[in-house]
C-alpha cells in the first residue's frame, strides 16, 4: 500500500459569489409572487374592541364594511362614517353597495357572501343598528365582527 504524504500547505479555495444573483432574484420574485396587496385602502379609522375568541375568517368571501373616524377628523366626538369598498357611504346607500357587490362576485345567494363589520369602539348602537338594518334590506344574512385578541 502506497502511503499519501501531504506536500505542503494547501489553501482553502476562495467561495464562488457568481450564483448569489440567481438567489437573490430567485428569492425577489418568490417575495413579489406570494406578497397580496391591499384591496381597498382605509379611509376611516378603526380601533377594533378587544374580544376573548377569535378567529380567522376566509378572505376570498368576505365584504368589509369599516364603521370609524374620517382620516381628517380624530378630535374627540367627530361624527363616525361608512367606508366601503374606496368610498365613504351613507346608510342609505349601503343596500345597493352590498347588493352591487354581490352581482360583481357573482353570488346568486345572498348566504355565500360574508360582510365583515369592523366598527370603531366608541360607535353608537344606534348607528350599528342602522348598518344592520340597511344589511338586512340587502339580504345579506351572514355578519361578522372584526376583533383585536387579548393579550
């Protein structure tokens, strides 16, 4: 058997960089293909009550209906508004909204569409009541309440 000596010092070779911009644009397209945008930007603000239960709710049926403060207004006692969908709604017109919703998705029951209220704390009963009212008139049964967890 022949004996391996070793003849000098040998260097580790130096790493090659010429993959890393494949990894890097590999990783870009990953984070652009999998990152989802806003549909609707807010224009009300929200402060969510606190809730024990909660849970996660399936995105791709689900209506917001956002009930808070105008971005412009955040003075104690400013009046609360409707946002739906990128506009800021009366009561009144919440029934043709929903029901113009429902025809873009292409629902033909008004029992597949989730709408969920994601109403500021300091609301009245009276305007949810309203909200609910105009839901009703637009047949649209299933409602769902947006809720911080405690901690």
């Amino acid at each position: 058997m022949a004996v391996m000596s070793k003849k000098g010092k040998r260097e580790v070779p130096a790493m090659s960089t010429s993959s890393l911009p494949d990894i890097v644009f590999m990783l870009l397209f990953f984070f652009m293909a999998a990152t989802t945008m806003r549909d609707t930007d807010p224009q009300v603000v929200v402060n969510v009550p606190k809730a024990h239960e909660v849970s996660e709710l399936d995105k791709s049926k689900t209506t917001n209906v956002w009930i808070g403060k105008s971005e412009g207004r955040n003075a104690e006692g400013a009046a609360l508004s409707i946002q739906f969908n990128d506009a800021i709604i009366s009561e009144s017109m919440l029934e043709t909204n929903i029901k113009k919703r429902m025809a873009e998705k292409g629902y033909t029951k008004a029992t597949e569409m989730l709408v969920n209220l994601r109403v500021h704390e300091t609301a009245t009963v009276g305007m949810l009541t309203d909200v609910k009212q105009e839901l009703r008139r637009s047949e649209a049964y299933n409602i769902s309440y947006a809720a911080n967890p405690y901690n």
